[in-house]
C-alpha cells in the first residue's frame, strides 16, 4: 500500500510486483487496503509535513556606517 500511495504506481503493477515476491494477491485486494489504511496513513505522518504559509516577515534592521546609523527613509 505504501508503494501505491509513494509511487505513481497501478494496482496492477504492485500486483506483479508482489508476484515477483512470489505472493499471490489480486488487484483489487490491494485496492481495498488502500482505500482502508491511507486516511490513518495521512493522519499519521500529518506531523511530519512542513508547514507553507504564503506570508512571510522581515525585520528592520539598522546598520551602523562609519559608526553612524543612515537617516530613515
């Protein structure tokens, strides 16, 4: 299931794949699991996404030139 949700991946494909494991279990099977784990899943590895905020902040900050600060605009 953590392939199907981590890789653009069909059902069919983790199919064959666990056929390669030599572990037999159908398309729809996997579907099934997905669709009864991924919401735990997502609610699991909630706290591990990084937070986007479109809005950021800047200081103000002064520098001394020669020893003076410049004159504010």
């Amino acid at each position: 299931m953590r392939w199907y949700c981590r890789y653009a991946l069909s059902y069919r494909d983790l199919e064959e794949m666990m056929a390669e494991r030599h572990l037999t279990v159908d398309h729809t099977t996997i579907y099934r699991w997905v669709q009864h784990y991924a919401p735990e899943l997502e609610r699991r590895v909630q706290w591990c996404k990084p937070l986007h905020t479109s809005t950021w902040y800047v200081d103000e900050t002064y520098v001394k030139v020669r020893g003076e600060r410049p004159n504010a605009f």
